[in-house]
C-alpha cells in the first residue's frame, strides 16, 4: 500500500475545529478591508495566523503531521470523543462591522468637599480616615501582651507612644539614611528624630510591635498566610473602601519590596523594579488613591474557584466592592484581561477597557502585526463580538498594540504626537478612541507607587509582616494627601496653597509626635501618660583634620559661660570661631593651644 504524501495530510485538530465550526470555504489568506465587512469570521483560519509566507505554513503543518502520524489508525470517531471531552467553551463571532457603544454616562455618588465650608481639615485629620485611634489601640494591646510573651514583663507603652514612633518614622522617610542608628549618632544626629526618644527604645517597641496574640490564635486561622496582620489589613481596607470612588478605576499589581527568606508569601516577577517582595492587587483612581487591595498569598494561598484565571479572578473580586450599574469604568492591562471577563463584567453593569494577550483573542481575526506595519504607523483593524457586544482593536504605533472593550471603540478618532526617526521630528498620527482612553485612566496603580517611593523608609527586619505594616502606613499618608489636593480642587484653591507631598507628609509626623503631650515637673500619676522628656544637649565636636590644621582658629568672646572642653573644671566665656568650643587660658594652663595640637 503506498503512504500518503505529508503535504496532503490534515491536522487532527484543524478537523475538530471544522465539524466544531460548521463553515466551509476555508482560506489561508488574511482579510482584507473590503471583503470581511459584515462577513462571519471562522475560527478555522487561526491556526495559521504567525505567518503569512505559504513556505512556513507547510512546514508548520508537515511538522504536525509528523507528531500525529501514529494516530492514522485509530478511528477518526473515537478521535473526536477523547479530544473533545470536558471541553465547555464558549463560541464567540467575530464581524467587521460599527461598534454601537452603550451608554457610558457616570450614575454614581458624586466626589464632594469634606467640609462645604470651604475650609479643609488638617493633614492629621486626613491621615486618621486611614489610620485610625482603634488600629493604633489595637497595636498598643498586643505589643505589651507579646512583650509579656517574650520578656516576661510589660514594655508598658501607650496610644501617644506608638504615635510617636508613627511620627519618627515619617520623619525618617523625609530624610533617609542608611541606618536607624545614625539618627542618633554625632556626626549625622538629626534631631526631628532623636529629640522625641532615645534609639534604645524606638528600637525595642520595633521589635514588639505586634497586631495578634500569638498563644489565642486557633489553628484555623493560622491556615491564613497573613494571620500575623490580618486585623491591621482588615481594619484598613474597610478604611479605604469609605472613601468615594471615582468614575475611572485602575486594577494592576503593586510591589512591595522585600528579600527576606522569612515570609512564605514573598513572590518573584521578572522585569519590575523590585523583582522581589509581596504582591497585592489594588484598585485605584486616576490619581492614585487606593480604594481595595488583596495581598496575593501565592499558589493554594486565595480561596475561591479559578473562573476567569488569576488575573480575571482578581479583578471580578476587587469590583464587587464597587456598586453596580452606575457606569463605572475599569482598566487593566493584558495579564487580566479575557473576553470571559469583559462578559461577565457587562452582566454587572461595569464598563471595561485594557490590553489583551495574542492568546486570549478568543479566535478574533484582527489583521496581523506584519499587515499593519505595512499600512503604516497609526493604521488600526477591529472586529466586533455580536453577542457580547466586545470590539476588538489592533492599532500599529511603534509596535502592535491590542485592546478589548465593552464602551470605548476605534471612533471618534484623534491625533498622537510622535517622533519620526527617518524624518528626526515629531509626527502625528491617528489614533483610536479606545487608545486614548486606556492610556488616560490606566495609570493609577503606577502613580500610587511613584508617591511612596519618594517618602518611604525601608526598614530591614527578619519580621516580615512589618514591612506590609509600614508599606500600608505610607500608603495612609499618600491616600490623605490625595484627597486633600482633591478637596482643594473641589474647592478652588490652587498654586502655592496646596501642601506638597513632603510638607504634608512633615506636618502629620509633627502632629502625631507633639499633640497631646505636655512638660511637667515631677514624676507623672500611673493613670496618664507619660509626656517626653526634654531634649538633651549633645554638642557635635569638630573633625580632627578641621581642628588641628592651624587655620581661623580664632578666639571670641561668648555671652554664656562653658565648661572649658580641655580640663572640664573651669567655666570660661572664651570658644574657638571655627571649632565653636569653651576653651579656657590663664596665667596657670592654656587650655586653647592644648586643643589646637596634637
């Protein structure tokens, strides 16, 4: 029996996809413009999408051919059955044709002043919608509880302490240095910090901080990845999800630095700015405000089915907190987005624009990249889905760039500026509506961690759960100042008004260090709580080469008598200009040329 030429074989799975389909008249060949408007698309053509040059496309099916050969003898039926089996998917149709966009007009609460006064609360204020006396009780509770726990007697620290230590570590963000204790050395002493409490016991409340009660807490709840700050997370997304959400919301992953080897949730991605660290999905507006977060806690560590893949699991999760039917608008970029996910989003009222993978085009045929660049930059192809009303947009700028949407479509058109390399200028050239719409509103995620980038301390400790603690403060901080610029705008107050990240970010840490606190005489009652103590002097002597290189060590004269630095017995009016030390000299000593040489 003569064996049949391979170029005449067919694919097992181009079969499938044929009786699955029920469409004849297959062509190999990209569609053009004018012929697939109105026309049904047929999934068959897809396997062949990576290359148009016929010479590929033999290999391509040679080689399939070459891996299912064996199966030449088994009945084509039962073929059929075993590769068909569990399989339920949904059958879109793809068609040239106008996209009808729905109505897209924002139903939801309003965003309003604070105060319809006109007058803005203080940064604190804003800072305690986030961070509030009740998470700040809670960590004072179980701090001396683990400090019992693990010292065997009471750190005894209060409200206004772990305030403080809020406000140090603020402060620290403002001025960073490479470690915590050179904030209390000589030669870099900075006093906003040192003044408010000696190293030794800023120190010891770090390492007590706590949220949970080691020795109450059940089996049950250790199966939680997070168990050791799950209150303090709890309490601070209900915070966040009190806050008025905008019309536009952002879902994309934040990163949340760290190397340790103690948490067992720590995740590596490639090609971001810190690889390593914690993953948490958030959702925010434009500007940046987080209104939901879940911290990814790895494989197995989420519950709930696996419906929409990961990233469609997240955003149909994070959306629940949002009220439905209101023509919300949500972005996500190309890990999150599938047709499954844009349908089930339009059963509950949401709007949805973002990126798409070249694998979750659900046997969309757009043109090709290598079409597209042929047409030139800024030439576009879509396809809409009848039934869940879904366009498809592939639009060539530098490269291809594919999107999906429910509301926004390849019209109305406008102009994007460009740089020509072959003409070295700038260019414009089209661009769809859709585009102009995800690159507008997408970027909340990105803006949010740009803020705490630039007033965050990192703080190294083998207690993982505290760098979510001091990442979610920050973000306390960020979310404050955010809608405070948000009030402000509300209210008409602009320009040099406007507190800037830093100032805001300096008055909350002044704030939660010096109110409530008072000087007294005398050692304080057991019932309230203990004040400060007064700053210590600490005078910083001068460098060794600048006090003995023999240049403007002049002498003056001071209003104020010093302890003379040389003998430490006489108190002299007398200091050096440069060195700005009492040094004394008489009859008896010469205390001034005893300083100066070596």
């Amino acid at each position: 029996m003569a064996s049949r030429s391979k170029r005449d074989c067919v694919p097992v799975e181009q079969v499938i996809d044929e009786i699955d389909v029920n469409v004849s008249d297959v062509s190999l060949d990209g569609p053009s413009d004018e012929s697939d408007r109105d026309e049904v698309y047929d999934p068959g053509n897809i396997d062949n999408l990576e290359s148009s040059d016929s010479e590929s496309d033999h290999e391509h099916l040679s080689e399939v051919n070459d891996e299912s050969s064996g199966d030449d003898d088994v009945p084509l039926a039962q073929i059929l059955a075993s590769a068909t089996e569990g399989k339920t998917k949904t059958k879109y149709t793809w068609r040239k044709k106008d996209f009808v966009a729905p109505q897209d007009q924002f139903q939801g609460e309003i965003v309003e002043p604070t105060d319809p006064t006109g007058i803005t609360e203080t940064p604190l204020l804003y800072f305690k919608r986030f961070v509030t006396q009740e998470m700040i009780e809670l960590i004072v509770d179980y701090t001396n509880r683990y400090s019992v726990q693990k010292q065997g007697k009471c750190v005894n620290t209060s409200a206004k302490e772990i305030e403080q230590v809020l406000g140090m570590y603020f402060k620290m963000g403002l001025v960073e240095m490479p470690s915590i204790r050179m904030y209390w050395e000589k030669e870099t002493r900075y006093p906003p910090v040192t003044e408010v409490m000696s190293r030794n016991r800023f120190q010891l409340l770090l390492s007590l901080i706590h949220f949970v009660d080691n020795e109450t807490v059940s089996e049950e709840t250790k199966k939680d990845r997070l168990w050791k700050i799950r209150p303090f997370l709890d309490m601070f997304r209900a915070r966040c999800l009190q806050t008025t959400p905008a019309e536009h919301q952002s879902i994309d992953e934040m990163m949340v630095p760290y190397k340790g080897k103690f948490g067992n949730i720590r995740q590596y991605v490639r090609g971001k700015p810190h690889p390593w660290g914690f993953k948490v999905w958030a959702r925010c507006s434009v500007h940046g405000i987080l209104h939901d977060f879940d911290v990814y806690q790895g494989k197995g560590g989420d519950k709930g089915a696996n419906v929409f893949g990961i990233g469609g699991d997240v955003v149909v999760k994070l959306c629940k907190t949002l009220p439905k039917d209101v023509g919300h608008k949500i972005y996500a970029d190309n890990f999150f987005t599938s047709v499954e996910l844009i349908e089930k989003l339009s059963e509950d009222g949401f709007l949805y624009a973002g990126t798409v993978r070249k694998n979750r085009l659900a046997k969309c045929n757009v043109l090709e990249e290598n079409a597209l660049k042929k047409k030139g930059r800024g030439s576009h192809d879509f396809r809409v889905e009848s039934k869940t009303n879904t366009v498809c947009v592939r639009w060539q700028d530098s490269k291809a760039v594919t999107l999906m949407s429910n509301y926004a479509g390849p019209e109305p058109m406008d102009k994007a500026r460009r740089w020509d390399k072959s003409k070295k200028d700038y260019t414009n050239v089209d661009r769809p509506y859709i585009i102009r719409e995800y690159n507008t509103h997408m970027g909340g995620v990105d803006m949010l961690d740009a803020h705490i980038s630039r007033c965050k301390y990192s703080i190294r400790t083998r207690r993982w759960y505290l760098i979510l603690f001091w990442h979610f403060t920050s973000i306390g901080v960020i979310n404050a100042w955010l809608l405070y610029k948000r009030d402000c705008s509300l209210l008409g107050i602009t320009g040099k008004s406007v507190m800037k990240l830093r100032q805001f970010q300096s008055k909350v840490a002044q704030a939660l260090i010096e109110r409530g606190t008072t000087r007294k005489s005398g050692r304080p009652s057991l019932g309230e709580e203990t004040s400060p103590k007064p700053p210590k002097i600490i005078r910083v002597e001068p460098c060794e080469d600048a006090r003995f290189d023999q240049i403007a060590h002049w002498p003056v004269k001071r209003d104020k008598r010093r302890r003379c630095a040389v003998c430490k017995t006489i108190k002299t009016d007398t200091c050096c200009e440069k060195c700005d030390v009492p040094l004394c000299f008489n009859e008896r000593r010469n205390c001034y040329k005893l300083y100066h040489i070596k």
